[in-house]
C-alpha cells in the first residue's frame, strides 16, 4: 500500500513536470509567434513602400517586352505613380519605332544602333530619379501614349 502511494506520488509530480513544461511551451510559441508576426507586418510594410514607389516601375520597364508589362500592371489602378508612367510611355515609343525602323535593311542596323544608345539613357535616367526625355520623340512620345 505505501508503494501505491509512493508510485501515486511520483506520478502526480511527472504530471505536474508535463504541466508546467507544456506552459513554458505554450509561453515560448506565443513570444514567438508575436515576434513573427512583427516581422511580417514589417516587411509587408517595406514590400508596399517598394512597391509604391514610381522609380521601381520605371525601371522595370526597361527590361524588354515582359518588363513593360509587368511595369504596366504594377503601375495600373490607385497605385498608378506620374514617374512610372512617364518611362513606361518612353518605353513604349521606343520599343514600337525600333521594331518598326529595324526592319529597313542596311540603314535597320544603324537604327538599331541608335535606339540601343536611346535606350540606355533611358535606362540611366530611370535610376537617376529624373524624367528625361528621349532626344526628339519624347515628347511625341508622352503626347501619343498619354493614356497609359
């Protein structure tokens, strides 16, 4: 009988163990998942500050044809930023002339040339912050294309 007693004992005080370990659990997940939870709300809030941002647009739509429609969809609804719209009408322009003039034969190389060189300042004023227009048809440019 006082060993039933005693094994009575030992085992109320494992169960007592069990509780408290399974408190300290239950403590720790919840410090845990607070923590979590900062950090995402965190970085939800750096990816919409990013993501707002006009100049990202801008430069993404340099990146050939999908890279424009990315940046059109980026840059459409209530998150639409003048500065990515800007380099998204430039880019358009010089896409639809480059393919269109490419095509001339002999003279399409030096065409292609110039449009390259175009391009790359396009592409160096989109991370500079500045809206620069192409020489010459920029501003043809933001005047066809001013719906987008």
């Amino acid at each position: 009988m006082a060993d039933d007693k005693n094994l009575s004992d030992d085992l109320e005080d494992m169960i007592g163990d069990v509780k408290e370990g399974a408190k300290k659990a239950a403590d720790k997940a919840g410090h845990f998942a607070e923590d979590a939870k900062e950090k995402a709300s965190d970085f939800a809030k750096d990816a919409k500050e990013v993501l707002s941002d006009g100049k990202n647009v801008a430069i993404i739509s340099h990146l050939w044809l999908i890279g424009w429609i990315i940046a059109l969809v980026m840059n459409n609804g209530d998150k639409k930023s003048e500065y990515g719209s800007f380099y998204i009408r430039q880019m358009l322009g010089l896409g639809i002339c480059s393919l269109l003039l490419g095509f001339i034969p002999v003279v399409g190389w030096l065409i292609f040339l110039i449009f390259a060189v175009l391009w790359l300042m396009s592409f160096i004023g989109s991370f500079s912050g500045e809206k620069k227009l192409t020489p010459i048809l920029g501003e043809y440019f933001q005047d066809w294309f001013k719906s987008l």
